[in-house]
C-alpha cells in the first residue's frame, strides 16, 4: 500500500514537468502571436501620430492663408498688385509693417517678403530688400518653373538650405503680379518631426515626387532611399524584416508622412522580458527536476511515516477502548484522507483571505488618498490613516498636485468598448504612478469618469527646481500617452507647497488649471501660475487660498479663537502699496462667499448670504476683520453649533427611546446604532453630550428605573427581575441596585408600600 502511494506521487511530479514543458511551448507560441498583435497595434498607433502631425502642417499652412487673404485687403497692396499702378512710398511703410506683424504672429517664420512681378522689386520684412534681392532671385525663379499658384520650396541658397513658402497674389484674381514668400526656418521641421532621437525612430516626409523632403532620426537618407521610398512607391505594406514602416497616403500638397524604425529598437523591451522568463522557466525546470531526484528518497520515508504515525493513532485508540493490546492493522484510507482535507480547507480559507485582503487594501488607500484630496491632512487621525495604510503623503518635502484629463474621452466612449477603456483608465494610472515613483514619492486616484489626480512629494529643494521637476514630471506622463495611447491628455498643475493640510487647495487649483484648457488647447501642461491669480501681487505674505482653507477649518471645528487668529492675518497687507485695492476688495468678497458656501452645503436649511451693501460699508482691513469675525465666523459657527445639537438631540432621542425599549434584552450600542441606522461614533457622541453618559451607564439607568416601576406597581419578584434585567444572580442585580438608589430594592418597595398608605 506504501509503495503503491508512493509511485502515485511520483507520477503527479512526473505529470507536472510535462505541463511545464508544455507551458513553456505555449508560452513561445503566445510570444509571437503577442509580437504580431503588438505590431498592428503600434502601427495603428503610430499613423495616429501620423495624422496628428499631417493635420498639423495643414493646420499651419492654411493659418498662413488666412494671413495672406487677410493682407491682401490693405489699399497699399491692392494698389501694388496692379502692374500700372506707382509705388507709394508711405504705402510701403504700411505694408512692410502688416508682413512684420505676420512674422512675428507666425511660428518658425525668419523673414516675409513681397515682390512685385512688374517692378522687379521686392519688400522683406528685416528692410534689407537689396541684399534679400539676391537671394530670392533662384526662389522666384524656381517657382516660376512650377507654373503654379502656391508651392513649398527646398533650395539651396549659399550653401544653406532654405525652404520658403511661396504664393501669387491676388488670389482669386487670374492677374496676379505679386508674389508673397515666407522664409521658413529648419526649426518648422523640427517642430513637426521632433529633433534626431535614434531610440525613437526616424520620421520622414516625401514630397510630391516622392523624393525625400526632410527626415529626423537615426537611418540616413541612403537607407530611407534604397529601402523606404521604393516600399511606399510600389504601395507595399511591409517593408524588410528588420525594419518597421508605418506612413499615410499622400495628403496636403500631395505629400506623404511617414515612420520606420528597426524592428529590434521597437520590440527591444518585449525581446528583453521573453529572455528573461524563458531563462527563469529553463531555470525553474532545472530545479525542478533536480527536487524531485532529491525528493524522491526523502517522498518514501515521509510517506511511510505518515502513513506509521496514522497506524499509532488507530493501534492507540483500539487499545484504549478495548483494554488489551492489538495489532497494528493497516492504515484506514479514510484517515488520511480527513487529515489532508483538513489541511487543504485551511490553506484554501487563508489564500482566499489573503487575496481579500489584497483586493480591498488598494481600494481602501484610493478611498482615503480621495478623502484626503478633498479636505487636506489637518489633524492627527489624517496622519495615522497615511502612516497605518502607507500613504506616501504628509513626508518632509514639497508638493504638486496634477489633474490629468483625457481629451476628447465623450469621442472615445464611441470608439472603444468599456472593456477597452478600463484598460486605457488603469493604463494611464499606471503611467502617473511610475513617474511618481521616478520623480519622488506620491499616489494616484480616478477623479471622475475621464480625470485622474495625483499627488507628488519631492525631496527638499529650491522651489524653482521643484517646480521644474513637477512640470518635467506632468510633460513625461504627456509625452508617453501622447506616443503609446490611441488619445492625448492634458494636465493641469498646482503651485508648489510644504504643507499637506494645503493638500485640497492644490488638487482644486490643478481642477482649475484644467478650465483653461479652452486657451492652451488640449495635449498641454497648463501651470496654474501662468494665469495669474495670486501671483498678480508678488508681495503677497501669505497665500489667500490657503487662508481661505485655514478660516473654513477653523470654522468646522467650531474654533473661534483659531478662526479668530487667522482673520487677523489680513493686518499684515497694511503698508503694502503695490496691492491694488480693487483686487483685494474682490480677494475678500471671494473669501466671504467661500466661507458662506462651504459652510451652507453641510447645512439642512438654506444660508442666506450676506448683501453686497455690508461690504461697500466696510473701508479699512480693521472693519474687515471685525465683519469677518462678527458677521461672519461667529454667525457660521453658531449655524453649524446649532445644527450639530439638533442632529445630537435627534440621535439620542433615538438612541435612548430603543435602549428604553430593549432594556431587557442583551443589547450592545453597536446593535442598537444598526438597528437604527446611525453610525457607533455619532450615536457615542450624542449620548456624552446629551445625557453627559455613556452607552452602558445609561442602560443601567434605563433598567433601574423600570426596575423602580416594577417595585412600585407589580409583586415581581427580585430573582425575576434580575433574570429579566440580564443580571447573572439576583444578589448582583441587588448590589448593582443599592449603589445606585442607596437602598435595596425590597426596601425600596416596602418604602414606597408605606409611603402609599400615609397617603
């Protein structure tokens, strides 16, 4: 039977090395479907990319447009575009001006020029037209060989390359005697395709004849001629195996965008991780195999010894019940049996506990770092909440808050299945929390249906730096999604602070920096400082945000000598002359209504605020503490002290009217809060403040007056009294009685029998 068992588990060994073999070739073979799937989805990615740039450069072009149909509105130049018409020499001021204008509205612009096809002449915008005159002459006539109405141009003009954008004007005239350049310089390329990066790839563009225009990156033009341009000439898909081409069909000027990139840069990290877990199976197979040759030998002796400390305990337990000494008998099967399933329940329980656990403990840290994002780390449970769940917040060090946006997620949500944008939402978390981890230390948390938010703490710094590290840290999480997601982001940024009690004004001032998405556009890092606010008055002591939090703080806590101390802050802007009254009047009508609408949300009845007459009334900083304090923290104080009774009046009654009812029963204050659906703390704190008692004071008091009212109008006795009253013995329930009354309760009774009849 041993020997039998025994070639059982060896042959279970066995069956779990060929399934690791066979895991291993399914692995393999998962490995290069992945690497297929992965390409059409980078490819995808990429001519994404693609057309974002494409729309770019159109985008562009036709701003250049819109310029030129605009410019050639001016009396001066209608009068230059007739052939017959005299130069104005005032009117060539003007027009010199309006092309000067141009440039400096246009990005990547060095220079515009005018020349007229009858005179010869040309106008620049740097009033060198003479030594321009020269240069623009193998321009001019390259484009006149075009025969066309616009063209892009790359020259070459004195060993330098030149690209110039040039258009005939008028444009919707058939005579058109005026030519407008436009002096691009090599950055409008850069800007497009982004500076060499061999890691990255190489972006290119073809013209119209399918030459190469101009590329960035690591393969030189030879390779992208010998290799890329016949692939997209013959209109092939695929280029060789070393290489990854991603491109667009021809678009604006009949130009082609395009992107390669050797195929071991692109799957370099994919090819990395197969190494390493084909090395870790090779390896893991390996000790495996040598385990089970070890544990072959050691598989038979603890087997059999097993299966002998079973025969003990049946052999003790016969002899036991019978007296005399037996033999032993073989093993029951059954035995080992309940042994082994005993076993495997509890190791199933304790796995299955274990994976709660894991499951619930980030979403309990995101519920908390939330909380936190919305009322900041003021107080000491706040602190032992980050410290028990490891929150990496409240360290040594200044911090940032980022709100990161999806762009365009409405679009998305048609595109895209919930599964698909599940994946994106935690890919993006994935992101933020990396680069946290990079820069410093910090978490991050869904904030809405397309937001995230994030905290990032960094070592103690200048400030400057700091703040530079933030915006660097927001620009990598930009430019990542930008290049590895199918949509963009945008990302707003807080001021930098020291103090986490601040940590809900910095997640509302990155909210803010969001709202002006609509003037930065979308894809952008948007710093709150760069809008103004605060930052209007630099000598500001203090930040009025911050104050703002302080005072409503205060305010919740029912603390008027805090919130008192914070309102005199405001006498240290006395003597300060670059503040402009204006704005601080606005400053502290803004914290007037702050406070007034904080406070009325927590409130069951409406806040009527204040009029704007009190405040025109008020002219020095003096009166405007003293309103602050009279009319306005005392006031929001007593509103919240008075709805804070009523809801402690409300739950004790409550609390004690079941207490009162269930008096006989075996009842605890967390039953009795369950029962009724209020929470065990508040339920506590109604009790101490109301009836100045705990839970278990006032149930004694509940049972000794009923215990009073039975004595008084029943023959109950003492021993069913206490039974009733969940005392263990009548003597106890007779002790418990007289400390409390100072009498026993039959002489309570007799007492109140006597007093009956006097009456």
């Amino acid at each position: 039977m041993r020997l039998q068992r025994s070639k059982k588990a060896q042959t279970v060994i066995v069956m779990l090395l060929l399934s690791a073999l066979c895991i291993m070739a399914m692995g393999f073979t998962v490995y290069l479907v992945a690497t297929r799937s992965l390409s059409e989805e980078v490819e995808k990615a990429y001519r994404s990319s693609l057309q974002r740039t494409q729309d770019r450069v159109s985008s562009y072009f036709k701003q250049i447009d819109q310029a030129i149909l605009q410019f050639e509105k001016l009396p001066a130049v209608e009068s230059l575009a007739s052939p017959w018409t005299e130069e104005d020499g005032i009117g060539l001021i003007s027009v010199q001006e309006t092309m000067l204008r141009m440039q400096t509205s246009l990005e990547d612009v060095d220079n515009i020029a005018l020349y007229r096809v009858s005179s010869g002449r040309l106008f620049s915008t740097n009033r060198q037209v003479t030594a321009f005159q020269d240069d623009y002459l193998n321009v001019i006539g390259a484009f006149e060989q075009t025969g066309k109405k616009v063209a892009l141009l790359n020259l070459t003009v004195h060993d330098t390359p030149t690209t110039v954008y040039v258009r005939r004007l008028p444009v919707f005239q058939t005579t058109q005697d005026l030519y407008m350049i436009f002096h691009l310089n090599q950055q409008f390329f850069d800007h497009i395709l982004g500076l060499p990066d061999g890691k990255q790839g190489t972006y290119f563009i073809l013209d119209e004849r399918r030459d190469i225009l101009q590329a960035r990156g690591a393969l030189n033009r030879t390779i992208l001629e010998s290799e890329i341009v016949p692939l997209i000439k013959e209109g092939r898909t695929k280029a060789a195996d070393d290489l990854f081409v991603a491109y667009l069909p021809p678009s604006y000027q009949d130009w082609i965008f395009g992107f390669t990139i050797p195929n071991d840069v692109l799957f370099a990290k994919i090819g990395s991780l197969r190494n390493v877990i084909f090395a870790i199976a090779g390896l893991l197979l390996a000790l495996a195999v040598l385990v089970t040759l070890l544990a072959t030998g050691r598989l038979w002796r603890g087997w059999s010894e097993l299966v002998s400390l079973v025969d003990d305990s049946v052999t003790a337990r016969a002899g036991t019940s019978s007296g005399e000494p037996v033999r032993p008998s073989a093993p029951a099967p059954d035995e080992f049996r309940h042994v082994y399933d005993t076993v495997q329940r509890i190791k199933a329980n304790r796995d299955e506990l274990q994976e709660r656990i894991k499951e619930l403990t980030p979403e309990i840290k995101a519920t908390i770092f939330r909380s936190l994002l919305l009322k900041g780390i003021r107080s000491q449970q706040d602190r032992d909440k980050c410290e028990r769940y490891q929150l990496p917040l409240a360290e040594e060090g200044e911090f940032g808050c980022l709100a990161v946006q999806i762009d365009q997620y409405r679009s998305l949500e048609t595109l895209y299945s919930e599964i698909d944008l599940y994946y994106f939402k935690y890919g993006i978390s994935s992101v933020i929390q990396e680069v946290i981890d990079t820069k410093g230390s910090g978490m991050v948390a869904v904030w809405g249906e397309d937001r995230f938010m994030a905290a990032l703490t960094l070592p103690p710094a200048a400030p400057e730096e700091a703040k530079t590290a933030v915006r660097e840290a927001a620009q990598t999480i930009r430019d990542f999604i930008r290049h590895y997601f199918p949509f963009t982001v945008s990302i707003g940024v807080s001021r930098i602070r020291k103090d986490y009690a601040y940590l809900n004004v910095s997640s509302q001032e990155a909210e803010e920096a969001l709202k002006h998405k609509l003037v930065a556009g979308k894809n952008e890092v948007i710093p709150i400082e760069e809008f103004g606010g605060e930052t209007d008055s630099p000598e500001m002591p203090f930040s009025f945000r911050e104050l703002e939090n302080d005072i409503l703080y205060a305010v919740r806590s029912l603390d008027r000598g805090l919130a008192y101390g914070y309102i005199d802050r405001l006498r240290e802007l006395e003597g300060i002359r670059t503040i402009h009254y204006q704005w601080l009047q606005s400053r502290m009508i803004d914290l007037t209504l702050f406070l007034y609408r904080s406070v009325g949300q927590s409130l069951s009845r409406p806040l009527a605020e204040p009029v704007a007459a009190e405040w025109l009334e008020l002219s020095t900083l003096e009166e405007w503490g003293d309103w602050l304090k009279t009319r306005a923290c005392d006031m929001l104080i007593g509103e919240l002290e008075e709805e804070h009774r009523g809801l402690m009046q409300r739950a004790a009654e409550q609390l004690t009217g079941f207490i009162d009812a269930h008096n006989e029963e075996d009842v605890r204050l967390e039953s009795c809060c369950k029962a009724l659906g209020l929470p065990v703390t508040l339920g506590k704190q109604a009790l101490k403040e109301v009836h100045e008692a705990t839970f278990s004071d006032y149930l004694l008091a509940s049972r000794i007056a009923k215990a009073k009212q039975w004595l008084r109008h029943t023959e109950m006795s003492i021993d069913e009294m206490a039974s009733r009253l969940q005392y263990s013995n009548a003597q106890n329930f007779s002790r418990t009685f007289k400390k409390i009354v100072g009498m026993p309760p039959g002489q309570y009774r007799k007492d109140r029998k006597e007093s009956r009849g006097e009456g």
